[in-house]
C-alpha cells in the first residue's frame, strides 16, 4: 500500500510499504479517506522530534483522520464492513494508575497514532485500529468533519478543563485550527466575549468569520491594551494556543485576578517562564491539556447536533501525492492556510 513517510527534516516521501493486518479478534483494518495535517506533524517535519519524543526514520506521521471500515475482527461488535467512522488516535492501556484515575490522556502505557515510540501515523492507505477508537458516524457526519473532530476534541476538553463561569469572557491567543476549535467549543458554552489574537492577517479573518467577538493582529497594534480598553477588568480564562514565550505572557496580563490560563499550545523550546509577580499576585490558576481525553464522542455528538460548524476551518486539499507541498505550505503558514486536508 501507499504511505506518506517522513524520511528527514523537510522531506517526505511517497513510498510502499506492507499492508496491516488483522491479529487481534477486537481489531478493525481501515480503509483512510481523509487526514487533517496538525501543528504536531510539522514538529516533526522540521525539527524531528516534540520535547522526548524524537523520530527515527523512516517514520509514519498524521493522527486525524476519519475512515471507512474495510475489514472486522471476529468480536467486534459495534462497526461492520462499510461503515464510516471517526478515529480516536489514543490507545489506552486501561490497567494502569493514570486509566483507573479517568486519566486515559496521561497513560503510562499510552500509544497514539503518529508518535515517535508509540506508534506508525494514519498517512496510508490501510490502518488497523482497536474497535475502541473507531467511533461510527452513522452518516451525521462527513469525512472532513469526521477528521476535524481531533482538532475540535481537543478544543472541546480544553473548554471542559476550564470549567468556565456562566456567560464567562475569554481570550484566546492564536486562530490556528486549535485556537479556533476552543473558540467554537466555548461559544457552544455560551460564553459572553472571545476576544482572539493571531498574527496572520488571513487567520484574522477567519477567525472573525467563525465567529470571534473580536481579533487583533499583534504585528499591528499593542492586543493587551486593546482587549483591556474592551474589558478593563480582564478575562475569566486565557486559552493559549500558539505555543510562543510571547503569548503567555500576553494571556498572564489578560485575565483577571482569579483568573485561569489554560495552555495548550505546544512550545518548541523545553522550557517556558513566567512573570511570577503576575501570576502570583492575581492568584492566577495555570492548567495544562494533554490532548483530549476521551471527548471524541462527545465532540462528534456537537458537531452532528449542528451546535459547532468548523467546516469554514478547512482552507487546502490535497491528494496523498503531494504530501510534501502540503506540508510546507502549512511549515510556511502560506496562503493563509488553516487546515490542510489531505485526501485519500
């Protein structure tokens, strides 16, 4: 079968490679009909690795994705041949301290699609996935919707981490697809404001587009002071989701005293600071995500129910075999890319 292989920085290669089989009765083999290309991909395809976890080529990437059942193990129950169906990427090992604590995202015996140690990436034509994480659409969803539920779970549990206040006021540093998909989750919560930075003039419209109360461009105007002039008090909840020194500064003076900073973008660097006079003096509470912990259904159920519309966030497609061009268009952040899409 085809696959899209990371072969070195910057280079990614159509190749062959042996076809998946089914070896457990709970398996499922999937056929791939669309891959969402994440930030977490282009991680690896510039700098081969995200903190411990690094690539040795050559090496399989992409995690989101939606598919059609193409064979069953025989005790799978709840998917048949010909089904769609959105992929949950994490397999959890379910025994350990973390899985008997409902915190299935920080298994110590985790494997999630397209992660250097743990397992091959979904860019290929045929996977073979635990019936657990194929999650029927039952025609509520289309294939790109089905793919951008991982980027939207995230979202979803980041705003359900946040626990927000009624009619809360939010910022959110950074409109990329995970940006954007806190965005649509906490608007489906009914928050007052979200206020949104982003420094792609495209990204800014779209971000308006989809939704946002308002967004500033910090390469043209001082966001801090325009959001406060806004909400003098501050915001509830800061998300940050560019994963930049930069931002987490900007959303420490955002939010108000109580306030909670919620990261989940992901830094590049292996560490990051902060303004301990800030935070301390505004009692500020600091929240981590580690992806999504178990939201899929429950975002696919969002999306189904009309409730969030992220289609809008999907602004590329490609066929497999340009791969590389759709990865250094989203490295390059060109043509006010958003989602990258690639079609199988």
């Amino acid at each position: 079968m085809k696959a899209a292989v990371l072969t070195g920085l910057g280079r990614m290669e159509l190749r062959q490679v042996p076809e998946p089989r089914i070896e457990k009765d709970t398996d499922v083999l999937l056929k791939i009909e669309r891959v969402g290309v994440c930030g977490s991909d282009v991680h690896y395809f510039e700098t081969g690795r995200i903190g411990s976890q690094v690539v040795e080529y050559p090496f399989i990437v992409g995690h989101e994705c939606a598919a059609t059942v193409a064979a069953v193990g025989k005790a799978v129950k709840h998917v048949k041949v010909g089904d769609q169906v959105v992929v949950e990427p994490a397999v959890p090992c379910h025994d350990c301290d973390q899985c008997r604590r409902g915190r299935e995202n920080t298994c110590f015996g985790l494997r999630f699609l397209g992660t250097p140690g743990q397992g091959g990436g979904c860019l290929s034509e045929l996977l073979v996935m635990p019936e657990e994480c194929c999650l029927p659409s039952r025609g509520n969803l289309t294939l790109e919707q089905g793919a951008l539920c991982e980027p939207l779970a995230i979202g979803f549990y980041s705003v359900r981490q946040a626990r927000l206040p009624s009619g809360a006021d939010i910022a959110i540093l950074g409109a990329g697809p995970i940006g954007l998909s806190c965005m649509l989750c906490a608007k489906a919560e009914g928050v007052r404001t979200c206020y949104m930075t982003e420094k792609i003039p495209e990204r800014v419209q779209t971000a308006l587009q989809g939704g946002a109360t308002w967004v500033g461009n910090p390469l043209k105007q001082g966001v801090v002071a325009a959001v406060l002039e806004r909400q003098p008090l501050g915001v509830d909840v800061a998300f940050e989701c560019a994963g930049q020194q930069e931002t987490i500064d900007q959303a420490v003076d955002l939010l108000r005293p109580g306030g909670k900073l919620i990261l989940v973008g992901i830094p590049r660097e292996d560490r990051i600071s902060f303004a301990i006079d800030k935070i301390r003096r505004k009692e500020v509470t600091i929240v981590n995500i580690r992806r999504q912990n178990g939201c899929t259904q429950a975002t696919m159920d969002l999306v189904s129910s009309g409730k969030v519309r992220a289609d809008f966030m999907v602004t590329h497609r490609f066929p497999l075999d340009r791969i590389q061009e759709a990865f250094e268009l989203v490295a390059g952040y060109r043509d006010g890319v958003v989602k990258a899409m690639i079609e199988m």
